[in-house]
C-alpha cells in the first residue's frame, strides 16, 4: 500500500468522523422522572439542550399553586446553569487532551 492511499483513507475515516459527530448533534434524546414531572433533552453528544417542568415537579401537594412564569423562571436558570457546567467540563476537558496529545489534533479527539 502506498502513502497515498493511506492519505485517502485517513481522510475518509477524518470526513465519516465529522459526518458521524454532526448526525450526533443534530440528535434529541429525552428523559423523564417522575412519571414525566421532568423531561430534559440532550443532543448525541450529551450536550445538554433543555429541560421541562410540570407543576406537579415544582409543588406535589399543590400543583395548582405554581404558575407558569415560575415553571419558566425555573427552567431558564437550570438551562443556564447546565449549559455553564457543559461548557465548563467540555473546556476542562480540552485542557487535559491538549496536555496529553502534546495539542496535536488527532481524529475523533477534537474535542
């Protein structure tokens, strides 16, 4: 085999790898708890991307005292602090592969 094949194929597995990790974050996948009280979305990544409140989730006893501003208040500050934290281990973890990999960009550890 030559190197200019080996080239070809490294650059096919570099452009199914960027295909594969844009499919990923173009995904949405739910969870519930508490019988649907809460519902949080990520994308294929595990980026987190949003969450869902019931009134039921914020007060059992007495659903029909929570508001809907409140739900909303609620969960833009957990979206905003989730969102913070997935940056915070993503830059982290940027941080940690570049010391390792001496920031030599290798395939599929792009982070």
């Amino acid at each position: 085999m030559n190197l200019a094949n080996i080239l070809k194929q490294a650059q096919q597995v570099q452009k199914k790898l960027q295909d594969a990790k844009a499919d990923l974050g173009a995904m949405e996948i739910s969870a519930e708890a508490g019988n649907g009280a809460v519902k949080v979305i990520i994308d294929g990544s595990a980026k987190f991307k949003s969450i869902k409140l019931t009134k039921q989730a914020i007060n059992p006893e007495n659903p029909a005292s929570v508001d809907d501003e409140t739900i909303e208040m609620l969960e833009d500050l957990i979206s905003a602090a989730m969102k913070e934290a997935t940056e915070k281990a993503s830059a982290e973890m940027k941080v940690r592969m570049d010391k390792v990999t001496g920031g030599i960009k290798i395939p599929g550890l792009n982070l």
